[in-house]
C-alpha cells in the first residue's frame, strides 16, 4: 500500500544489543516535545522463531500524522543502546490515519530469546515533509503553510495562532467584506476553524451566491463579518 524503504545506515548494529531483563517499547514522541506532526504510537523489534530462540528481522512502528497536512515523507531515528539509524518512509500520509510498517533490516542476524530479554528500542519523528512543499525537523515547530482561495481573494496562512489572513486582493469578496490583513478567522460559515481545510470544506459545499458568516479576531476584538460567494 506505501512505498518504504530504509536510507542510509543497516539495523545490524541496533539488532545486536539486547537488555538483560525485559523492557516494553519507548516512545520518542513525548508530552515535553510538544510540537511533532507525527506521533509515535508503537515501536518495537519484531522476530522470527520462537520463544526461545528468536531471530530479529527489523523495527516495526505505528504512527499517526496529526497535523492538518498530507505528508509524503517522514524520517524516524531510531535507537538502541548506543545505536542509532535512520529510517524512511515514503508514501502518502494522510492526517489522522494510523499507520503500520515493517521496515526490515538489511544484512546481518541478531539472535536472543524473545521469552527471557527484549531490546529496548526507541522511536522518534525526526524530519517531515508535506505535499505542500513545507517540512518540518525535530525540536521545530512545523512550519506554516499558506493557502490560496481564489473565491474569497484571500491568501490564508496556517500559524500557531490560527488561520491568518496573509495577503487580500483589492475588489476581491473578501476585501469587499471588510476583511483585513493579520485577521484571524476564528469561525466560517457557523464552524469552527483551526486550520485552512476547515475553509475549504464549507466552500467545497457552498454554492455561488451564498452569504457566509465569518468571525474574526482583530485586535484582540471579536468581529462578525459577511462574505458573498
């Protein structure tokens, strides 16, 4: 279903550490990191044999994208012991959509009993890229992208902040409105809007012609604008 693959370094060096005692998954994504698109839900060494004998055949990872983007590409670190490697996934990524991959490892067999010692893996996104050409790196905040709506002449923005209104077009419904630039569309159309695909979807369902209620916040003050389609 998605296209993978594993870039650069081999799992060798990280299949070959196993703990003493047994140790359930890390997770590289935690509350303190705050700002990744992708959110580790998973991460484990999976094998082949069994309970007492085990051969380690790659790093198995569940992840979900929980930003409001399409992304196309994710690179995931991922650690055991001392060791580290780099893992790619390319494919399509929709928002909210948990995935499951299998990325085996390349050369090498690490051999330890699955009954008695696990490895302790961990997993964390580490660079991101979207299909709207933005990316993102871990320890950043994802970078804002911005959204062209030709039927309300508006330039929009995702931010920290909220949908923005980068740039407006002179005669455009939304300069006729009354819209300004730095605005921050906090409703459209009686729904609440957190990202630009909120606006997308009530004007993918509204005909030409129609009187849209938008609330904005402007200075720190609530407005209640009307935009004709």
């Amino acid at each position: 279903m998605f296209a993978r693959y594993i870039l650069g370094i081999a799992i060798l060096s990280l299949l070959c550490t196993a703990s003493a005692t047994a140790a359930g998954p890390v997770f590289g994504n935690s509350a303190a990191d705050g700002q990744s698109p992708i959110m580790v839900n998973d991460c484990q060494f999976y094998y082949r044999g069994n309970l007492l004998v085990g051969v380690a055949d790659g790093v198995r990872i569940e992840y979900t994208n929980e930003s409001h983007k399409t992304a196309n590409l994710i690179a995931f670190l991922v650690k055991a012991g001392q060791h580290s490697v780099i893992i790619r996934d390319a494919g399509t990524f929709s928002p909210g959509v948990e995935i499951i991959h299998k990325f085996r490892k390349q050369t090498g067999a690490a051999v330890y009993s699955p009954l008695f010692s696990h490895p302790k893996v961990t997993c964390r996104a580490q660079d991101v890229h979207f299909v709207d050409g933005t990316t993102w790196r871990y320890g950043e905040v994802p970078t804002a992208s911005s959204v062209t709506i030709k039927r309300l002449g508006l330039i929009l923005k995702n931010t920290d902040g909220g949908v923005t209104i980068a740039t407006i077009a002179p005669g455009g419904q939304g300069d006729l409105a009354g819209l300004k630039q730095n605005d921050v569309i906090t409703s459209f159309g009686g729904n609440a809007v957190r990202t630009v695909q909120d606006i997308e979807t009530v004007l993918s369902i509204t005909q030409t012609g129609a009187k849209i209620p938008v609330l904005v916040l402007r200075n720190g003050e609530t407005i209640t604008l009307t935009v004709v389609l």
